[in-house]
C-alpha cells in the first residue's frame, strides 16, 4: 500500500527573527541570495553615496535589493543568519507531520532523507510510538540463560553480578 506523503508546510512566523527582519527589508527572494551566499558572515555595508557599481553585494542582489540594503544599513556592519538551523527545523517538522499522518518510521526516513535512527531521535527516542508495523530489534529482549563466552562476554567469565 502506497501512503501519501505529507508536504512540508510552513509559517512565516517560524523563520528565525534574523531573516524575518532581513526579509522584510530586501523582500523573500533577496533575502535568501544574501543568506545563500554568504551564510554566517559579518558584512560591511557600504554608504549610499560610497556603494560602488562593482560592488560585491551589489552583484549578489538584485538593484532594488541592494538599494534596500544600502538605506537600511548603509555604512554599518550587517550578520547575515545562516540558514542550516532552520532547514534542519524544518527537516524535524517534516519527521513530525509525516508521523501524524499515520507513516512508519522506515517511510518517514524515506520521505525525508533521514535514517530511520535519525526519525526515530527525533521523534523523541521511543520506536513503539504507534508503530506498529515496524518492530524494534531491542523488542521482547530476553536474557540467554548460559551468558559466558557471548559477545558480551567475551572472556566467559560468566553473568555480571
């Protein structure tokens, strides 16, 4: 049976305050040029009467995207937010959707790229969380009744006390 996999939906209310404010300033699409292109970076940005025609940051954006930039931050320093924190939010968001909608751990870490582990930390550690069509391999643990010489015993000196 083939399940629906669910569309990653978002808000722009979770994007981190960092690029919300630089999205508001240059608009979406800048924003994410400036991001994409220089993640984590502390950049100087030039005064209007100063930002040249060659300018780094002029070629990385758009012309109004750099005029917006330009007045809002003309001749003082700018931290462009790196953006991995919130993909890997919005990865983990995904994890949990994909569970809600009734998908085993095997098809979420299909449907988003993670290993099945990786799912099932994320979804707090717990493999029996209503799944039941995937088994956990620690599921129904016995004790052997003879313990020496067992690979957690490798030098036979018989069960821990």
């Amino acid at each position: 049976m083939t399940r629906h996999i669910p569309t990653l939906t978002t808000q722009p209310e979770a994007l981190p305050a960092a690029v919300r404010e630089l999205a508001r300033v240059l608009g979406d699409a800048d924003a994410m040029r400036l991001i994409g292109s220089m993640p984590g970076a502390r950049i100087s940005v030039p005064k209007p009467d100063k930002a040249k025609e060659d300018h780094p940051l002029r070629m990385a954006l758009s012309p109004t995207g750099f005029e917006k930039l330009v007045a809002e931050w003309g001749g003082g320093m700018l931290e462009v937010p790196k953006g991995d924190a919130y993909l890997r939010r919005l990865r983990h968001d995904h994890v949990r959707q994909c569970r809600e909608q009734g998908l085993t751990f095997d098809e979420t870490a299909e449907a988003t790229g993670y290993s099945r582990r990786q799912a099932i930390n994320i979804m707090g550690g717990d493999a029996s969380m209503t799944d039941m069509k995937t088994r956990d391999m620690f599921d129904e643990l016995e004790e052997p009744e003879n313990y020496a010489g067992r690979a957690n015993d490798p030098f036979g000196l018989g069960k821990p006390a």
